[in-house]
C-alpha cells in the first residue's frame, strides 16, 4: 500500500474511532440543554491528525491498522476521570463576568452572526454582509479592521476572545479536553446573550462553526454554511454537518453533500 492509502486510511479509521468514542460517553457530550458532539467529535478528530505520519509509519512496519489506532489514539471515558456529583449542569449561571459582557452586547442583541475563523473567511463572507442592509455582527478570530475590508457601517465586528465565563459545568470536558471546554462556553455565552436567529459561516468543517451552530438548531433558529472548495475525500470535518441548509455550487455538489449529511437541506 502507498503512502496516499495509508494517509486516506488514517484518517477513516481515526474517523470511525472518534464517532464510536462519541458515541460512548452519552451526555457527556452536552454543555447545558446543547449536544455539541459534532463539534466535540471535531475537535478529537483534528487534534490527532498530526500522527498521520506516525500511523504510516507503523503500518509500513506491518502493523494492523486498528492496533497503530489504538496505540495512537488513547479517548478516555468519564470513568476515569474523578468526577463530583454535580459533573454536568443544564441551567446557565451568569456570573459577574458574564454580566459585564450582557451589558456591552447588549445594542447587538438579535442581530445576525457571521462567523469567521481568519481574515481570509472574513473576505469570503464581505458579498454577503454587503447585503445587510439592517446591520449584522462578523465573529472572527483574527484582527480585522473594519475599513480595511470596506465593510458597511451597519455591520459590528466582533473578536473572538475566552471570556473566562462558564455558563455550564461539565466537568469531564473540562478536564479532559480543556480548549474545546473554554471555546464552547465563550460561543454559548455569545449565543444566550445575542439571541441571534441567524447563523452564517464558510466552509463548516471547523470546530467553532460546528458548536455555534448546534445551538442555533436547538434553539430553533437558522444556521447557513456556505461551500467554499471541496475536498479531495470526506473526512469528519465535513460529515454530521450539524447546519440547517448549506448553500453549495450546485446539484452536482448536493448529492455528495447530502450522502453524508442526511439531515442538511442543500
């Protein structure tokens, strides 16, 4: 086998790994009334992929591909991580914290969130934010300047900081996967403080897009991906895309989308 299989093998095999996991560690997977196991299973999956050479390697030295795996990859249960009685909770807590950012958000209240992870997402997005005529707010991690990108007065850019705020406590995400635990409470604490009814992103196989969007569904608001490239095979970033429709180049495009994204309207 060459190296190409072996890299395409990897990442299958890491993929059914981290659903099977997912699967397994049950409300686990919630912060609050939200199930972010398609982000969390994101996260897991991203975070490993940097042992695909390793994996190759070992199955060069003959090695099976569930035991290299299994050797790479170590998905701990909540069993064994010392957890109290109060582990998990569903109710928010707005600490003063949370409160200082209530009172700053507050005139963006019910607007519409973009969301983009880099300066170069942002540019994808300006054709769409250019047509909001009533206002909207861009999300981003990077350092945008507002005229830099010509953006209309009515949209508010936002960047995307850890507040430190926890609205939930799970402690088993805290614990084990810390990152995802802080980016998921600060883009929740967003989410219950603006109130939005709609969601856009690009691209949609990143983990952030991915938790922001599973509280939109719950909510019973709207989350929009838009297709930005395709691929060269479907890994877990782009599968269980938790967004209500995605907007894609065309027909040709909507049957593969949807062959691994049942639940999304294309």
């Amino acid at each position: 086998m060459d190296d190409e299989r072996y890299f395409t093998e990897c990442f299958e095999t890491l993929k059914a790994k981290t659903r099977s996991w997912i699967q397994s560690i049950g409300r686990h997977t919630h912060l609050g009334p939200y199930d972010l196991s398609s982000g969390l299973g994101n996260y897991i999956y991203y975070m490993h992929l940097p042992l695909r050479d390793t994996y190759c390697g070992m199955r060069k030295s003959g090695i099976s591909s569930s035991e290299a795996i299994d050797r790479l990859v170590d998905l701990k249960m909540p069993s064994e991580i010392d957890l109290s009685d109060d582990a998990i909770t569903s109710e928010p807590e707005l600490n003063d914290c949370a409160r200082q950012w209530e009172a700053m958000l507050q005139p963006l209240k019910g607007s519409k969130v973009y969301y983009a992870n880099s300066s170069r997402m942002a540019e994808y997005l300006l054709p769409f934010l250019r047509r909001e005529k009533d206002g909207a707010t861009l999300v981003t991690e990077s350092e945008i300047r507002h005229d830099a990108l010509d953006l209309p007065s009515g949209i508010t850019v936002l960047k995307f900081v850890d507040s430190g705020c926890r609205l939930y406590r799970n402690k088993f995400l805290e614990r084990y996967v810390p990152r995802f635990f802080s980016h998921a409470s600060t883009l929740l604490l967003l989410d219950h403080l603006l109130q939005p009814e709609e969601f856009y992103c690009v691209c949609g196989c990143h983990t952030q897009s991915k938790i922001w969007a599973a509280a939109f569904n719950a909510r019973g608001g709207t989350s929009v991906c838009y297709q930005h490239g395709w691929p060269a095979f479907m890994h877990a970033g782009f599968v269980d895309m938790p967004y209500t429709r995605m907007i894609t180049w065309g027909d040709e495009f909507n049957r593969l989308w949807r062959s691994y994204n049942p639940q999304m309207e294309c």
